[in-house]
C-alpha cells in the first residue's frame, strides 16, 4: 500500500510525502502507483512553473519509489498562494485516488486542516 502524508502548518499544506508500493500490479505496471507519481511530478513541475518557485525540498528515490516535496517557510505571499493552489490542486487529485483505490492508497494528514 502506498501511503501519501500531507502536512499542514497553519492550515497551510506545507508538504507531501509517498512512500510504499500500492501493489495493485507488479513493478512497472501498477496504474495506482503510476497515477500517484504523475501527481507528484505535476506538484514539481508546477510549483516551479506556476507558482514560480525556484527552491524548494524535493526528493525521490528511484528504487523504492519515494517521494517528499516540502515548501520552504519563507515564501513571499504571492508565490505562498500560487503554491497553496498547486498543492491543494494535487491534494484532490490524491483524494480521487484514495477514494478509488482505498486497498492499495492511503492518504493521511499531520497539522492542520481535515482531509476529506
């Protein structure tokens, strides 16, 4: 199962993290896998493309599949609401998936607002 964590830090969503392996097919032909991973990379490419960011925390590990995309905290207020936009964009996109695929998905939250 994958899991997804989304924190919050003044209901703000600040950052996501995937980790695991959903299993809902094997490696390299697992569509929940591959619909999380397309969300995670849209949240990079996004955040620096829309929301103009040029430095933020993002990693990924090609082996085991991870990734974590954290906002630094000293966003001007223009780029923190392009970057709330884009997250929270992402974020629906992530609930599809967990509402859809509930055995192989978990979203969870730290902080901050509820998840519905």
């Amino acid at each position: 199962m994958t899991k997804v964590t989304v924190s919050y830090k003044n209901n703000s969503l600040v950052s996501i993290e995937a980790s695991g392996h959903a299993n809902f097919a094997d490696h390299g032909e697992d569509i929940v896998c591959a619909a999380i991973s397309v969300l995670m990379q849209t949240a990079v490419n996004s955040l620096e493309t829309v929301a103009g960011l040029e430095f933020f925390i993002f990693e990924a590990d090609e082996t085991s599949g991870d990734m974590y995309i954290e906002l630094p905290a000293d966003l001007d207020e223009a780029k923190s609401v392009k970057a709330d936009i884009v997250l929270n964009t992402v974020l629906t996109g992530l609930q599809g998936i967990a509402k859809a695929y509930p055995k192989y998905m978990r979203l969870l939250k730290k902080g901050g607002a509820n998840i519905q």
